[in-house]
C-alpha cells in the first residue's frame, strides 16, 4: 500500500467510495459518508492542514483506507476497505494511525483513542492484537424509520424553520460556541466548512429567532446510494432552550429526505447524554448499536 496527500477536493469520491464500501459490507465497519466532512471540516477546524490529519491509502484496487487523526486532541479513526478488513492491512493502518496521532498530541495526555461499533468483531480483534483496551462505552447509534409517518415542525410565535445560508456562518458560529464551548469566528466557519467541498449550507437546517439569532441547528447529511440520512451536529443555543427548536429542525429535514427518497435516518449521541436521548427517542429513533471507546497508553 502507498500513503496519498489528501486534498479537499478529494472529499466528494472518498464519499461516494465509503458509500459504495456500506453497501457490500454493511455499516458495522463505517458509518454515516456524511461522517467524512463533518469530522474533517467541523472537529479538526483547520488547526493543522488536512493533508497532515488526513491520510489516505491505496494500492492496486483502489482507494485502500481511509484515516483522519487528532480528533479531539487524542483520537484517531480509521475506514478499510472491506477487502482488508480483519487482515494484516487493516491492521498496518491501525497501528500507522495510532503512532502519527500520539506523535502529535499535547505532552500529557495518556492515552491515543478510537471506537468501535459493538457489531465489528473484526475490528476489535485487531485493537485487541495491538494493545487497545476497552474502557467505556461510547455512543448511542439511533435509526428512524422515515416510512413511517413525519409530523410538521412547530415552532414559538416569530420563530422561523429555515435552511441556512451562506450570511448565516457568524450566528452558526455563535450558536455552535453557545451549545458545545466551541470557539468558532464567522470567518472561520464559513471558511473551514461552509466553502469546503462536500457540504451545502441548504442541507444545515436552522430555527431563526425573532430577534435574528440562531437558536437552534440541525445537519442533515444524505447517502443516496443507500438511501440512509443521518445528523451531525444537532444543537440549541442555552438561551433558547426548551422550547422544542431542535426537535422542529430535525422534522423539517426528515420531511425533506423523505421527499428525497431517504428510507432511514441516523443519529448518534454520547452514551452519557440523557438530553439528547431523551430528544431523539421523542422522534422515533431507536437504539440500533453502540459504539465502545478502545484506548491505548501513549508510548
């Protein structure tokens, strides 16, 4: 296998290629396409250049693997192609993904992370053979059924359900900070996800309040290969909570990926966070998997 520079551009076909890899070999190895940009553009936010955090592999087949390191200051994924996976390749680019993470990490911090989905049994076999342990359980993996019925969204008097808009990167930003102790600028999040390749403020569905801030945020990603939406991120600025804004933008996206087509939807959420549980299962989602979280020390 030979190591490639990620480029931006490049973005779109790694999509359409892990769509292609979920449809032969289902999601337990992957997940959402929609997943790549977001953790790409939204979690690294340019802090370094992607062709550092980003590496891709490939050999005589194609694209080989994929692998975004540094999330989080200490965490790394990688996606194989599901004709390495459980093999002797997977595990190269596990090991290769783990050592330039903890390379790169802040002194201090013990351990290099990753997950896994509680149905990979190949994958944990192999952090297993390369000294990961597990330690918690991760995230909650939710699934909509959009067959069936979709309420309207509804929202307070002067609220407006929208889709977002370039001129909409300064209160994304503030609504982002506000939600998650993010430190986004206007510029900055215009620059570093907005303009990237791969995303379209009209899939970002946003709940405007009266007085012109955005109080609430939903981003609605669509594979259409295998007719599967999912969302990443879902937030509402504290100061607008409460109020069912959330739940209305996530309506109005699932109204439009089901008028797209779009089957079933996806959304994960930190085991811990009882909110957000509490708001997806109000929606209908069910708990499909779960992710665990496998670490291993630095050095």
């Amino acid at each position: 296998m030979r190591v490639r520079v990620f480029r931006h551009e490049d973005l779109p076909s790694l999509r359409s290629v892990m769509a292609g890899w979920i449809g032969e070999a289902g999601r337990c190895g992957y997940d959402h396409v929609g997943e790549l940009p977001h953790r790409v553009y939204d979690n690294l936010r340019d802090r370094r250049p992607a062709a550092e955090l980003v590496r891709l592999w490939e050999d005589g087949d194609g694209l080989a693997g994929i692998a975004i390191l540094l999330r989080f200051g200490c965490a790394f994924d990688v996606f194989a192609a599901p004709r390495l996976r459980g093999g002797p390749r997977e595990l190269d680019m596990l090991e290769e993904a783990a050592g330039a993470t903890a390379r790169m990490m802040d002194p201090g911090e013990p351990y290099v992370l990753t997950d896994v989905f509680d149905c990979d049994t190949a994958r944990i076999g192999l952090l297993g053979r390369a000294g990961f342990e597990r330690f918690r359980v991760w995230d909650h993996v939710n699934e909509r059924d959009l067959r069936d019925p979709v309420p309207e969204p509804g929202v307070p008097a002067g609220f407006v359900v929208r889709h977002a808009v370039a001129e909409d990167a300064h209160g994304l930003a503030e609504a982002r900070n506000a939600a998650f102790g993010d430190d986004w600028t206007g510029p900055l999040y215009r620059a570093a996800v907005m303009e990237r390749p791969g995303y379209d403020p009209a899939d970002e569905i946003v709940v405007q309040a009266p007085d012109g801030r955005i109080a609430a945020f939903a981003v609605g990603w669509i594979d259409e290969r295998n007719a599967i939406g999912h969302f990443e991120p879902v937030g509402t600025h504290p100061a607008f909570r409460r109020r069912g804004l959330a739940r209305a933008a996530m309506l109005h996206a699932m109204r439009c990926m089901r008028a797209l087509g779009v089957g079933v939807v996806t959304v994960n959420h930190d085991a811990t966070n009882v909110a957000a549980r509490e708001l997806y299962c109000s929606l209908g989602f069910v708990r499909r998997h779960e992710t665990f979280g496998f670490r291993r020390p630095v050095g």
